[in-house]
C-alpha cells in the first residue's frame, strides 16, 4: 500500500529530472516564477516572514517589507529547487558556482590539523557551505542534520551528501560523533541558528531577545576547535558569494558561561550583519521569536 511520504518522494523525483532536463539555469528561472506564485496564491508562511521582517527591520515601510518577503519566497523556492540538482553536480561544477570573497585565508585556515566547525546559519544556500570546500580541501567532512519527517527524502539526502564524500551526522545522536571529528582533525558544518527552548539563554538578534542553542560554542570550547564562520550569498547572475570570518576566542569573559554566551553572541552577530545585507535570503519562515 502506498503511504503519503512514498508519494511525495515520487512528486519530488519526478520534478528532479524535469530540472536537470531543463538545466541549472532554467531551473531559477522558473524558481522565480514558482516563488511569486507561492507568494500570492499560496502564502505559506506569509503571516510569520512579515511579521519577523517587521520585528527585524521596524524602520522599513510595509511596501518594501512586502517586496523582501516576495523576494524572500523567490530564493527559497532557488534553494529548494537547487537542492534536486546536486547529485547531478561535479565538484567542478561547485567551484563554478562559489566564489570566496578570500580564498587564500579560508586556505590557510584549512591547512591547519585542528578540527574544525564551518559554521553557518539558514541564510542564502546553506546547502553548499560544507559541498563547496570539498573540491579545494583534502578533509574528512561531516554535516550535523536533523533527520526529515519523510524517511525516502532523508535516505536521499544522504545518499547526495555521500557523492561528495560527506557524513552525516544526525541531531540526537550527535554529540558524540561530533567530538570524535574534531578530535581527529575533521571539519563538522553546523547551521546554529535554530530556535532554542523557552527555557534557553536568550541573545541579540535584530536587537530583539533571541533563544539560541549554546552547544556549537561549548563543543568548540571543549575541544579546542577552530570555528570559521561563513555563509553563501546568491548574487545576481545567481552564483554565491562566500563571507567567511574567522571566530575570535579572544578577550573572552573569565567565567565558562559568560565564554559561551560571548561565542554565540558574536557568531550570530556575523549572522545579523549579513542578513541586513541580503534581508530577503534569510530563511524568515520559521517562528524565530516564538518567545
């Protein structure tokens, strides 16, 4: 008997090949019609994003608020659209689609035997910020995720991330496996941006008290981890820029939580700066200031 996640594995599949017939490029093109679409017909979502880009950005009218959440549905949908064409990406057809702002830096950061956590947040196409380095470093890679509700969409997630020699790593499960990475001088890629609990030590995002997960900053602390912040961001003839910064561990309170709370401040204030540059690229849909 068929169940729904095997029906919509096939949906998601069926549009894969039509992608990939109609290539990369043709493929945005229609993301931008498809995202317009879902904007105004099928607004999923639409009440959370303008309502977050109005808590982000109080000074911006409500017509140009309305013009980043329109744009913002067009990026998502080239994200998720992309997605499907991965596993028919060679590493050099990566390294087409990625330019670092300072690839020599990012070089000699990698060059290094520490472990090290590309960290990221949902901005741009955070699919990339781990698949891009494989072409350029000879590292073990690994990907910390949260595992999809359809079980066939995670076995092909997995399965495309394989292609490209990266192992997952699910949340849940995770600390363990994350530690002895870094321990062998792996790089882990962690996107650390979701919302944390209620009860969660809260930070400033947007200037607006934020509930965060403390975990990438005390694994980074506990084992000496290098942290390179980065996050790719789509340019105008739709290939990505790479930001990256390297975490500074200096000038840091004397106490181990006041350490951990400046980390995660000072990895979401770099998530800040580059989502006022790219408003509509920052994934608004979920309820980030949910408490």
């Amino acid at each position: 008997m068929l169940n729904k996640y095997k029906i919509q594995f096939w949906i998601f599949r069926f549009f894969a090949r039509i992608f990939h017939s109609i290539g990369l490029n043709s493929t945005r093109k229609l993301a931008l019609f498809f995202g317009n679409f879902v904007y105004f017909f099928v607004p999923i979502r639409k009440k959370t994003v303008l309502k977050n880009l109005h808590i982000a950005f109080p000074d911006k009218s409500d017509k140009e608020l309305k013009t980043i959440a329109r744009r913002n549905y067009q990026n998502i949908t080239i994200t998720f659209f992309e997605l499907m064409l991965i596993p028919y990406f060679s590493k050099d057809d990566i390294s087409r689609i990625v330019k670092f702002e300072d690839f020599a830096s990012v070089k000699k950061f990698y060059e290094s035997n520490h472990g090290i956590i590309a960290l990221t947040g949902h901005f741009g196409s955070w699919e990339y910020v781990v698949l891009s380095f494989t072409p350029h470093f000879d590292k073990v890679y690994n990907v910390l995720v949260k595992p999809q509700s359809n079980p066939y969409m995670t076995e092909w997630l997995e399965k495309t991330r394989h292609k490209f020699k990266i192992k997952v790593i699910s949340t849940g499960v995770s600390v363990k496996e994350i530690y002895k990475a870094l321990k062998n001088g792996d790089v882990v890629g962690i996107a650390g941006d979701q919302r944390g609990p209620a009860i969660e030590r809260r930070f400033s995002f947007f200037n607006h008290p934020t509930s965060l997960y403390t975990g990438t900053a005390e694994i980074a602390l506990r084992t000496e981890s290098k942290v390179l912040l980065v996050v790719y961001a789509r340019q105008k003839d739709f290939s990505y820029k790479a930001y990256t910064e390297v975490l500074d561990f200096e000038n840091l309170p004397e106490s181990y939580d006041d350490k951990i709370n400046e980390l995660t401040q000072r990895y979401i204030s770099f998530i800040e700066k580059h989502v006022r540059m790219y408003p509509d690229q920052y994934f608004w849909m979920h309820k980030i200031w949910k408490y």
